[in-house]
DNA sequence: GGTGATATGTTGTCATCAGCTACATATGCC
DNA sequence: GGCATATGTAGCTGATGACAACATATCACC
C-alpha cells in the first residue's frame, strides 16, 4: 500500500510490486482482465512502466505462474510426509483454493519460451505425486503411477471448477466429499493390463 | 468458399458461416486469435455483421464450444461398442486431433450462461465413461467410476497438451505409448478405500 | 563534491479490438 | 406497388498492447 504514497521518482522494487498486484487482479477477475495497464495503476505508475520490467502481457503472466507453481510444489512437499491420500487433498485445496491461478498455470496460452520454466517446476510436482505411491516395481512403475495420479487430479480439479461435476461441488464440502469418493475407485498397479 | 464471390447483399447463412470459419480461426491461431472481426472478414461481410447473430464474442465461442462436445460425444458413442479401451483412445483422439478446440471447450472464460449448456452437453462424455467400465456394483458406483475415468483421461490430455509430459509426447505415437502404459496402472475398484 | 553512465519511470502516440448507434438495403407479406 | 422486418454497413467510443522519445534517480568513479 505504499504505492500511492511513493515519494520518490523510483519505485523500490516495481517488478515484485506488479507480480504481487498481478496475483490480486488475476484472484479477483480472471486471466483476461489482468493487462499491464491495469497492474501499473494498482502499483501507482505509468501505463508504461511495467515494460521496463516485462516484456510483455506474456511475461508477467508467466511470472506469476511460475510463482504458482512454486506454491504449490511447496504444498505438495509439506504434505509428502503424511501420505499419498494428504497429498492429493493438498493439491485439490490448491487448485479450488486459487482457482484462477491455477488455471493460469496450466493455460495454453503459455509461449514456448514461457513453458520451458514452467515445466521444470512442474517436475517437482510429478516427483512428490510418483514418491507417494507406494509398493511399485521400479523408478519407471513409479512415474507413470505418479503421472496417473497427477493427470487424475488435475483432471478432477479442471471439472470441479467448470462446474461440470455438479453446481455445488466447486467449493466446499461437497467437492470434499466428490473427491473422496472418486480416488477411492482408483487403484494403481505395476502389472499393465487392459484397463480403461 | 461462397464468402467473396457472394452476389446478394444478404449472406444467406451468416450464423453457420461464423461458427464454420470460427473454428478454421480457432485451429490455426488459438483462442486469442478469435476476435469476432476477424471471423467477419474471413466471412466477408462488415466488422458489425456478426453482432446480428452473436451478442458478443464469448457467444461466438460458446457455439464453437457446444459444436467440440457434440463432436467429442458423437465420437465417444461411436467407439463404445468396441469396449474401454477403445472409447479412451478415441477421447484422447480427439483432444490431441483438435488441441485449440479442445482447450476451448474447458475454457474456464466459461460465463454461467454458456456454461448451462456446456454442462448438459458434457454429461454424454461422463455417461459414455461410466457404461465403458464393467464389473462394478450399482449406478452410483459406476458414475464415480466414470467421473474417475473422464477426469484421468482430461488430465492426460491436458499435461499431453501442455507439453508437461515431455516435448515429444504432444502428438503422434510417443503420445499414444505414454497414455497406453499410464492408463494401464489404473484400475477401478468397487470397495472404496485409501488410495491416493 | 562533481560528473557521467545506466537503470528506471513518464508522456505521447499508434494500431487493433469489442461493442454500440444510426443508417442503408434486401426480402417477404399484404 | 408499398410497407414492415430482417439483415448488412459505416462510423464512433473507450480500452489495450506496444513502442519511442524524454525525464529523473542512482551509482561508480574520479
């Protein structure tokens, strides 16, 4: 809140100042009304300035996904420890907890240049999902089960916030609930079969 | 292709042409690219035309929307007699076949009033799912199971897409391999328990 | 303490877009 | 033939992304 107060010619650190405003407009209004214009406002400065910090509309959002995707390898890590079923809820709390953010995060708007940071944070999250399944083979078993499990989530985390899974289940309780029911039909095994 | 060598001062049928070229716009450049005067132009007809039929450009993309899941579903149908497995391949055909309208039609941009219909739309996808498994208790068991399974292969296709799962794997056979031995370590069970 | 290079922020400008309003033309019904 | 309605057109407004020229602060160096 120190912007529209700012003394001085300089802002101090404009570019975490904009990620931050970004994360806030992002939050409150979807991707499409998060522009450059709108983030320099917030921040206090010229409709010019944030060019001095990102190339691009692209580039901001980039940041403020990669920041995403940080969080939540850092939410899935905390809760590696308590199990496989903890780190599901964690990644579902995340995604229905930011939900714009997260689908920032996966949006295929992602440039080329964009994407390659992208997916090395992503890995994090495939590592912890491939770490919590327990009695498979070998390190392969184990990153394709944790590929599974990663796509299963992301898929349920998708149609919860489409509303496709029911109007209510979106948030709360009730998606709660949803998803519990779901994993628990799914099983992972080493031996490959005809399964659909 | 009647666009530029239309005679009457009336199109005819704008309204399908729209939605025609749309999805030729969509496909080649990506959501952004879909501006409702560039369809006009491709259409042939004044920057304003459209707004005749369309009240607005998410109108425009909530028809093209519609469009991909009577596509995607008339497809899940027509491999559902051959079993499962067949039924996954062909989602999975489908969204890797048409990435851009794929992406578009679980675009969260979604406004409530196109979601309505989206919703009733997709239902056919997670009935096609839930007949496609066999073995399980009663209907609500299988429509878990058939939410578990749209979910896994949605992700899929959206970490396939995203490129996430390796550069390669977005299209062609390295995709294919990777969802076969992926799809193989799941299984659905009855008997909810802790699986994760 | 002075001086200049560099980073950072500002003003001004342009092209493009979504969406709106007023107007023109075609079509069908009487 | 004449009129109502559906449909297409031209022009406008406000917002945005992107860029260029300019202004100011900061820091290194002497």
């Amino acid at each position: 809140m120190a912007t529209s107060s700012r003394q001085s010619y300089h802002h101090g650190d404009l570019r975490a100042e904009l990620v931050r405003v970004a994360g806030e407009v992002l939050d409150q209004g979807g991707q499409a009304t998060l522009t450059l214009r709108e983030a320099a406002r917030r921040a206090g400065v010229s409709h010019s300035a944030p060019y001095r910090h990102f190339a691009d509309r692209e580039a901001l959002l980039a940041e403020v996904s990669a920041q995403g995707f940080a969080q939540l390898g850092a939410a899935l890590r905390q809760a590696a420890p308590a199990g496989g079923v903890e780190v599901a809820r964690a990644y579902l709390r995340f995604a229905l907890g930011h939900p714009r953010r997260y689908r920032l995060m996966y949006a295929d708007e992602n440039s080329l240049a964009r994407r390659a940071g992208l997916v090395d944070l992503a890995q994090v999250v495939l590592r912890v999902f491939a770490e919590s399944i327990p009695g498979l083979g070998g390190a392969e078993q184990a990153r394709r089960a944790g590929t599974a499990a990663w796509a299963l989530l992301h898929g349920l985390a998708e149609l919860l916030l489409d509303g496709f899974l029911g109007p209510l289940a979106a948030d709360g309780a009730d998606a709660e609930r949803l998803v519990r029911e779901v994993v628990g039909m799914v099983r992972f095994a080493a031996r490959p079969a005809a399964a659909a």
